[in-house]
C-alpha cells in the first residue's frame, strides 16, 4: 500500500513537471542513423505527446524515416537549485505520422491549439507541417541527487515507477 501510494504521487510530480514545461528536447536518427537534436513545442494528450513540425526542419524528416526517438524535458537552468540536478523526465518515444484530415489529426491540432494557441493552426494549414504523436516506450524521471525513478510501460508515467536505489554502479543500458 505504502508504495502504491509512493508511486501515485510520483506520478502526480511527472505530470506536474511535463504540464509546466511548453517545449521537449528531440533526438531523432537521420537517414544514416545517426543522432539529431532539436526541440518542438508540445501538448499532452491520450497519455502521449503530439507536436507539429515542417519537413523543412531536419527532425520533421527524420521522424518520418524512423520512429524511434527520444525526448527530454528540463527544468530551466534559473529555476534549478543546483545545475547538476535539474528536474527532468525522458523517455525513449516511439513516433507515428497523423495523417491530414483524419479524426486523430483534428483532435491532436485541438489539443496543441489549445496549449500553445492559434498560432498551431495557421501552421497547420501549412502543406509542409505535419502532426505527429509520441509515445512513451520507457523513460526515467530524475528530480534530484539520489532522487531517480524508471518509468516503465507505454504511458507518460508508466505502468510502474521504480526508485533506483543502487547508487551510482556500472549499467549496461541507460534509459
């Protein structure tokens, strides 16, 4: 009980975080399969993230050869009590192309509109700019030293949050 309890209000503070923030870091894979980074204005919705960007920006392209990405939320460096422990959530994203006029694009645009306003729907209407949907395969919530949790499941907190508790040991894998 007492980690079920744990765990909700951790959850609680990712969704917290993501809902503060307005912009998400991308790393994408070019046709070579190496690494681009960039960022893109976001919106939460159905347990994912949507964001909207032109085939004329690198990352555009890149999500639409593959969908394996990462994403990075930071807290700002000023607001941050020490610059070595910034709040942050990332997660490893699986993305998907919404198709123009279909129900899911309309309903993706409204929920970007609504947060980042009415300037989504004049580049919307843009025949470059495309809609796209991120889902969350894993991703690790950090919000401190000795603070670091793994979020595992396809949701923006998972289908459990675990505390990494073995200090700072060799991995093989980082999330």
């Amino acid at each position: 009980m007492k980690s079920e309890i744990a765990e909700q209000r951790i959850s609680n503070e990712i969704l917290e975080f993501l809902e503060s923030q307005r912009t998400l870091n991308l790393s994408t894979l070019d046709e070579d399969g190496h690494p681009y980074a960039s960022y893109a204005p976001f919106a939460i919705g159905d347990d994912c993230f949507y964001i909207l960007v032109s085939d004329i920006a690198v990352h555009g392209l890149n999500l639409k050869r593959n969908s394996k990405a990462a994403v990075l939320i930071v807290q700002d460096e000023s607001q941050a009590d020490t610059i070595f422990a910034r709040v942050r959530v990332n997660y490893q994203i699986s993305a998907a192309h919404i198709a123009h006029q279909t129900e899911e694009f309309e309903s993706g645009l409204a929920i970007l509109a609504a947060r980042q306003g009415e300037r989504i729907e004049q580049l919307a209407a843009l025949n470059d700019f495309n809609l796209f949907r991120l889902t969350p395969l894993n991703g690790r919530y950090v919000k401190n030293f000795g603070k670091a949790f793994s979020i595992t499941g396809n949701t923006l907190t998972g289908d459990s949050i675990d505390h990494l508790r073995d200090g700072h040991k060799p991995r093989k894998a980082a999330v």
